[in-house]
C-alpha cells in the first residue's frame, strides 16, 4: 500500500462473500437501520425564502458602492481597485463633476461608469482594501442567478447604494450592518 | 327476457364496491407518489415537498396537473397503436388484481344480507392475481417495442425476463401457504388466519421470498432495472410523454398498493386484527367493518413505507446477479420451503 | 338467449377473428399480439364453461409466459417485410399440402365422435374447479399426469443439454 495522507484510510476487502453474505439480507438490514436512523435527525435543510441562515462575519458578497451622510458617492474613479482586482473584473470611465453637480458627488473627480462582471469576480474583497476614500464594500448578499451573462454585468446603478436621505430605508438594508460611513475620514 | 332477471342490487353493490376500490387505488397510488418523496426527503435529512397546500399535500394534484397539460409526443416511427395499448395495458392489469381482496369484513345489513366487501370471491382466488401479474407484463413489452427505440426496447425485454424470472419463487413461496390453507379463495385463506394466527408465523422464509418477489414484480428498486436511468436512460416509457407517461408512473404505484394489499391479506391476515378476538366486542356490522378496513389499511400502508424505506436505502443489482438471486437462490429456497411445508403438514395430519 | 348464450357467440367469434389475424398479419409482433388474443377468448371459454383454474393457468402459462418468450425472440430477431426472405414457390405449395393433410386429420377424427350428442355443462358442472380437478388428475388420471411430467422433465434436460453445448 501507498504512504496514506491520513489514518483513516480502511483497506478493501476483497475476500469473497461468505454464505450469510451472499444473500445479502443481513447487510441489507443493517443498511435499512442507517437510513431509519436518518429520519429522526435534524435536518440539513431550511426553508429557503421565509428561514434564512446568517452570513458570517467575514462573508463577502456583492458590491455597493458608498455614499456619505449628505448622499454623495465616495468613488472619484482613481482606479485602484481595478488594478487590485485579480480576476480584472472592475472597469471604470473618469469624468470632471460639473458647477452645481456637488450635492451628486463628494470630489471633483467621479466615476462616469463603473461595471463590475460578477462572472469573472472572486469575490476576494481587494478591491475594498485598496479604496482610499471608502467607496466600495463586500455586501451579505450574493448575484442572483440570471438568464443571460450581460445580467451578470452590474452597472453603476445597480451597485450604488440608496440615497441615505431620499430612500433611508432602502440604505438601511442596503447597508446591512456592514458598510460604515466614512471610516476612514 | 334473461338479461332482465339479474339482481339489480347485486350489480348496484358490486359497481359502488368497484368504483370504490378504483377511486382508493388511485387515491393510494396519489399519495405514495407524495409519500415517496417525502419519505426520500426525511432518510436524506430533506424536507421534501412543502410547497403545495400546507405540508405540501397537494403536491400530487400538481403533479398530475402538470402531467395532463404537457404536450404529447408520439415518435413518427412509433406503431401508434401499440404505442397507446402499452400504457393502457400496463393501468389496466394494475386495477384488475384488486378485484379478488377481501377489503374488509363482510357487511351485514339490518335485513340480514351479508354483503362481501369483495369484488368476485373466485375459486382461483390468488391464481387470478398470479395471471393478471404475468400479462402485466405487456404493457412494459408493448410499450418498450412499439417505441421503436433500442434502450426502450432493451429496458422492456430486462422487465419482462425480470418478471418471468420472479414468478416463479413467488408462486411457489406462496404454493407452502396454500398448503397450508387448503384453498385458493382469499376469503378462505383471511378467514383461516383469523383462527389460527397469521401465515407469517408459520412460514417466515416463504414471506420474505416472496416479498423479494413482490418487489421484483413491481420494478421497485433494488430491481428496478427496467428503469435503470444510467443504463438506458429511463428505460421502457422513455419515448412516452404526457399523461401516458403517467399512467405508467402511476401503473407502478397502483401494483404497490396491490402487492401490498395482497401481502398484507395472504401472510398478515389481511383484515384481522391480531391478539384480540373482534367477534366478542359486540359492535355494530358497520362498525366491525369500518375497523376491519382500517387495519387492512394501516398494514398496506405499513408495506408501502417498506417498499419505500427500501427504495431508499439499497442500490440497484446488476442484471447476472438479479438473474442469480432469482433462479440460483430464490427458487431452490422456495422448493425447500414448500417440501418442509409438505413434509410437516404430512406428518401432523397423520 | 341468456347472458352465457351472448358470452359464448362473443367469444368464439373473438376467438376465430383473431386467429385468422394471428395468420394473417404481416408483422410477426402482430401475429404474436393477436394469438394472445386467441388465448384470452379461450380462457372466457373456460370460464363460461365454470373451468376456473384451465383458465386462470391457460393466462398464466401460455398468454403470461409462452407468449412473453415467443415475444422476445421476435422482438429481438427484428423480423419485418423487408427482410424477410421471400419463400421459394415449392415450398408454398409443400406447406399448404401440410396444412390441408393436418386439416384432413382434424375432420377425420372428429367427424365421428359423438361431441355433437353431449351438451356442454355451462355454468352448472364443477369439475373446473381446483379441488374437483386436482381430485380427478391424481386418482383417475394419475398414470397419464405424471407420464406428462416425465414428459416435461426431459424437455428440460433437453433444453440444458442444447444451452451446455458450445
């Protein structure tokens, strides 16, 4: 025999059946003890959509991007998380905020589009640590299934948070506990 | 006029009674689909439907439901009568074996008719169902063939050499019961339980061979080769679609509710509930008969959770060694059982 | 005309039709289909004539088990019209010189027995029933029930001696 990777490795047994073993009815019996057994235990299962099981406290899910307590987005589209990215999965455009566009956006620099292909995404959470100004966060959600692989591509509007002001309610769940305003500052 | 002078009451009892046992057949059969999947749940630690009405018990009318409104295939290559009969055959060899079990005890009406909660108490008794279960088999034949498909095809004739195989150490397990009874009538055989305590004490070895049989002769796993899904892709209905593909779905559970039913009535007393003596309770004929039903019932029910627990707990044989379990094991068991009987009831009767 | 009268006109004609049909279909599985036919219009014979158990066993042994292998051989051969070899023209005429001597036989043996003075027992006699039956095979006829088997036993030995051979 190989090296064994643990010790709980069993040898087969290959010696042939005896009498009692080739009706098979002994061992049946004990088979149908095990599967008895099962229908008293716990479940495995929940039920899905009314029960849900709580993620972990470093579970990574889909992105949203942040906004501060007045509502502006925190990205300025430097690019860091697109080169943090090891699966390349974050493109972004740059644009210059306009005079009378500061209640949109925090800095004088935003992200004009930013997409995110959850197919190619690892869910790795690098490109959280490499925001400087706190922009994007893992969530406790994950994709939902989609039908085609465009779905999968999340543009801006399906990333940014709600509006902490207009819709407080859809930013509350949206946050979940997890996404701090403005950490960092 | 002769057509005339039949007893209109009889032929009204006799419809009613076999409305009756259709509409329990597929009642059952309804629910050991659910049971099947809920039971398959519960082993594997699922929870199993739980969708449709509260606990799920719905679940079988959606099935059906779904089954009725699928489209309906039939291959341009296919006999297209054949291609019908093969469902048809299959439902209706399955409700025909239920005509000769005695469901309860005979009710006796106020002005003193005893009427039989039996369809047709034959002679042949058992033999009848042993000649229904082997024409059963064309209903998997002329289905598989007239696909005109190869695993169909392949799959029909596992199921048929399977069925043909199993008879036999069924008959003869149930030959050392006969013995025993002395008739073939299923009312003579519950009745002579009643007094002197169920077949299953006295011939163990012949229950659990045919048991095996039973399972074997319904296509339920661990035999359910005709079915293989790995091997020939679903087997014998393959081709079939729509509500054909349920009558055969549903073909196979209506022979479990049989084949229970007629295990329950040949080896458990059908009928009687054991260690007490119903007779002395003094209660009304409807009563007497409402219970009778119930226990008969409850021991079906317990056979079908058996077939189920069993589905789910052991693999499926090879073809050699179910050919090998059947001819090499099962029948001379069933020789030897049968000539023990022989010798010992010779020896008491001496 | 009673309801036995009906049964019985029903059941010879489905039995005759189906066996013309037996010969007369072009494909095989077919001839096989419609003889079980012939044998389910034999067993309601039996059972108008209160012969249960010949009629249970007829289903049993010849429609639930000759029939299945018959069958599968046909099944598995494949055989339909176009590969089917056509017959040579002497061996059509040989064949129904055959069929017509076998008829003759028939009509000869039968042309003078007295079937036509005894009436069938429909629906009363009981000597179709498993007890009667069993009574009369193993005291009556004991000699020619156990030949038979003998009978049957070295068909069997026969058909392992055939499977043995390379």
């Amino acid at each position: 025999m190989g090296k064994q990777l643990t010790n709980r490795g069993k040898e087969v047994d290959r010696s042939p059946m005896t009498f009692l073993e080739s009706i098979y009815l002994w061992n049946i019996i004990k088979g149908m003890g095990i599967t008895i057994s099962h229908l008293f235990k716990k479940k495995a299962t929940i039920n899905y959509p009314e029960q849900k099981r709580s993620f972990s406290k470093v579970f990574r899910g889909l992105h949203v991007l942040n906004r501060d307590a007045e509502g502006r987005e925190n990205c300025t589209a430097c690019g860091l998380c697109a080169v943090a990215c090891p699966a390349e999965a974050i493109t972004m455009e740059a644009a210059e905020r306009l005079p009378g566009e500061e209640h949109l956006y925090r800095e004088e620099k935003y992200a004009a589009k930013y997409e995110i292909n959850m197919l190619r995404c690892i869910f790795c959470g690098l490109c959280e640590e490499a925001c400087p100004k706190d922009a994007i966060y893992l969530s406790e959600t994950f994709a939902p299934a989609n039908y085609s692989r465009k779905g999968f591509i999340y543009k801006k509007e399906d990333l940014v948070i709600p509006h902490p002001i207009h819709e407080k309610e859809a930013y509350e769940k949206a946050r979940g506990g997890r996404v701090e305003i403005n950490k960092k500052d | 006029m002769y057509l005339l002078s039949i007893d209109l009451w009889f032929l009204l009892e006799k419809a009613l009674l076999i409305g009756g046992i259709i509409g329990l057949s597929f009642f059952i059969a309804m629910y050991t689909t659910y049971a099947e999947r809920k039971v398959a749940a519960w082993l594997q630690d699922r929870r199993g439907p739980n969708r449709a009405g509260p606990f799920g018990i719905f679940q079988p009318l959606a099935d059906g439901g779904k089954l009725f409104f699928k489209e309906e295939i039939i291959p341009l290559a296919s006999n297209k009568f054949l291609f019908i009969l093969g469902p048809a055959m299959a439902m209706i060899t399955a409700l025909v074996a239920s005509t000769v079990i005695p469901w309860a005890a005979p009710f006796i009406t106020k002005g003193g008719n005893v009427i039989p909660m039996q369809v047709a108490d034959v002679d042949m008794g058992i033999l009848l169902v042993f000649g229904i279960v082997s024409v059963g088999v064309y209903g998997i034949m002329i289905g598989g063939w007239a696909s005109n498909n190869k695993f169909s095809l392949m799959a029909a004739i596992r199921g048929a050499s399977q069925m043909v195989s199993y008879e036999l150490p069924m008959g003869m397990a149930l030959l050392a019961v006969l013995f025993m009874t002395g008739s073939l009538k299923m009312s003579e055989i519950v009745s002579v339980q009643v007094q002197n305590g169920w077949n299953v004490i006295y011939q163990p070895l012949g229950f659990i061979i045919f048991f095996i049989c039973a399972l074997a002769e319904c296509n339920r796993t661990p035999f359910d080769l005709p079915e293989a899904e790995n091997e020939l892709n679903f087997g014998y209905h393959q081709e079939y679609s729509s509500m054909k593909l349920g009558f055969y779905l549903f073909a196979e559970y209506i022979n479990m509710f049989i084949s229970a039913a007629i295990m329950a009535t040949v080896f458990l007393g059908g009928y009687d509930i054991p260690f007490v003596n119903e007779a002395s309770w003094g209660l009304s004929s409807f009563w007497m008969t409402f219970i009778s039903f119930s226990v008969l019932m409850s021991k079906i029910c317990f056979f079908l959770f058996v077939f189920l627990w069993i589905r789910w707990t052991i693999p499926r044989f090879r073809f050699d060694q179910l050919m090998d379990l059947g001819w090499k094991k099962l029948i001379p068991l069933a020789l030897i059982n049968m000539i023990i009987t022989a010798a010992v009831m010779l020896w008491l009767n001496k | 005309m009673g309801i036995t009268q009906i049964l019985f006109w029903f059941l010879s004609i489905a039995a005759i039709f189906s066996a013309l049909m037996v010969i007369s279909s072009k494909n095989p599985v077919h001839s096989v289909l419609w003889l079980i036919v012939t044998f389910f219009s034999i067993s309601g014979h039996y059972i108008v004539l209160n012969a249960q158990f010949l009629a249970i066993v007829n289903v049993i042994v010849y429609a639930g088990a000759i029939m299945v292998l018959f069958l599968f051989v046909i099944m598995l051969m494949n055989l339909n019209k176009e590969s089917e070899p056509q017959k040579h023209k002497w061996l059509r005429i040989a064949g129904a010189v055959a069929g017509g001597c076998l008829l003759l036989v028939f009509v000869a043996a039968l042309k003078d027995t007295d079937i036509k003075h005894q009436q069938a027992l429909v629906n009363t006699g009981n000597i179709g029933l498993i007890k009667n039956l069993g009574k009369e095979l193993f005291t009556t006829y004991v000699v020619p029930f156990e030949i038979s088997s003998i009978l049957f036993l070295s068909a069997m030995v026969g058909a392992v001696v055939i499977g043995k051979k390379e």
